[in-house]
C-alpha cells in the first residue's frame, strides 16, 4: 500500500461526492475532510472485518469487492466498487464495526475522507457540508438499490436464470451488449451463491446455443436473445 497526501482539485472536483460545489467550497471540504490517497496491488486487503470505520472511502481506479467470510470458512460477494463509486459510508457514519471485508480487486487507488469532518454541529453548518451531507445520501440511496438488485439475482433457484438475470442487468446498466464484468469466474460463482464448476459450465452451455461469447470477464451478447430481451442490435444510448 502507497500513501499519500492527496490535493489535485481538478481530479476531486469531478467525483460525485464532491458534486455540485464551487471551487471555494471543495476548498472548504478538502479541508475538513483531510483527503489522502492510498494505493492498492491487486487481492490485497483494504478493510477487514470487524474493525472500526473511520474513513469514507472512493475509489479513483480500479475496483473493489467486498467479502462475507462465515463462521464455516465460506466466502461470497455481496458488492463491488467501481471507479467513482463510494464504500465504507454506513458504518463510517454510524462509526460501526465493518460485517465486511473490502479487498482491492485489481489494482486500484482510493480516496479516504476523514469522517470527523462531517461531526459539525448544525447551527455551525457551511454551504459545502450540506452538498456533501446530500451527494452521500444519494450515494448510500444506490447502494440499496445495488443491494436489492443482487436479491433479485439470486431469487431463480436454477444457475442458468441466475446468469442470465446477471447478464441482463449488466446489459442495462451498461447500455451495450459488449462489456467487462469485474468478477473471474470464481468471485462470479461467490456473488451469485453458486460452484464455480456450475458456472463454467453453464456459461459455456450459453456460449454455445449463440446467446453471448465470453472470453475470461469480457463478455459479449447476441442480438434478439432472453439475456437482451430480443434487442435485435440496436444499443441503448
């Protein structure tokens, strides 16, 4: 892990955290928060567990993925960050212990913000607390959307419905039939509560009944089919 001060106005200024806020403003947050980047290599581990949130955290580059370990050894996935996307929020606020452990999923670079910067007592409240107060609440908002879309994934008992629903998500919120999943197939077969080995081989029964091509996470769809909902090529925009 590399650590360092973090001050590049122009990279914060286009974070969703950050949105909406004059450049005296981020000023004023950056202050507060006391930002500092942190550098991540591929597998290794962020947050354990457990232990005590302190920091919000943003990842700059890269991805995340977030793990449940239970009492009998068994790991599944519950979530991944994305660049520009927010972990850490809940129980940094409510200064809980973490149920989770965030792993860096590939090399990536994180953005932590101090949350004692946001303790302020209202009366005493600046323009920039409330802008940020207002872009965690939409932040946090998603994440629950997140959370309740993965619910629908693994609502079909059979592999296959799983897969395609994962499919199809990806396809709608990607608005293309061509696209990266940020899962190997192992960490797929975890977020979706299923064996690698049924994974494998219901992707490989997909690929060839014509419905997609996959090569390692990079995936493309075929027009007209149950994962596009018979789109016949014509990509979202």
């Amino acid at each position: 892990m590399d650590r360092s001060e973090f001050s590049e106005l122009s990279e914060l200024s286009k974070l969703s955290i950050f949105s909406g806020m004059t450049r005296e403003e981020l000023e004023e947050a950056l202050s507060a928060l006391h930002p500092r980047a942190e550098t991540y290599a591929r597998n290794q581990s962020i947050l354990h567990a457990g232990r005590q949130v302190d920091d919000i955290y943003v990842v700059l580059s890269g991805s995340v993925r977030m793990e449940f370990l239970d009492t009998l050894g068994s790991r599944s996935i519950p979530a991944f960050r994305m660049a520009g996307q927010v972990f850490g929020l809940v129980p940094g606020i409510l200064g809980n212990n973490t149920v989770v452990s965030a792993v860096a999923n590939e090399d990536c670079r994180l953005l932590l913000l101090s949350v004692s910067g946001l303790s302020v007592p209202r009366p005493y409240w600046r323009p920039w607390l409330y802008q940020v107060t207002r872009n965690l609440l939409e932040a946090a908002c998603r994440q629950c959307m997140k959370f309740s879309g993965r619910d629908m994934l693994l609502a079909p008992k059979r592999a296959r419905d799983r897969l395609i629903a994962f499919l199809t998500q990806l396809y709608r919120e990607k608005g293309t039939m061509d696209f990266f999943v940020p899962f190997d197939q192992q960490q797929l077969a975890d977020y979706l509560n299923l064996d690698r080995s049924v994974v494998s081989k219901e992707l490989n029964k997909l690929k060839r009944e014509g419905l997609l091509w996959f090569n390692r996470n990079h995936f493309i769809l075929q027009p007209g089919t149950e994962i596009t909902g018979g789109a016949e090529g014509a990509e979202k925009k």
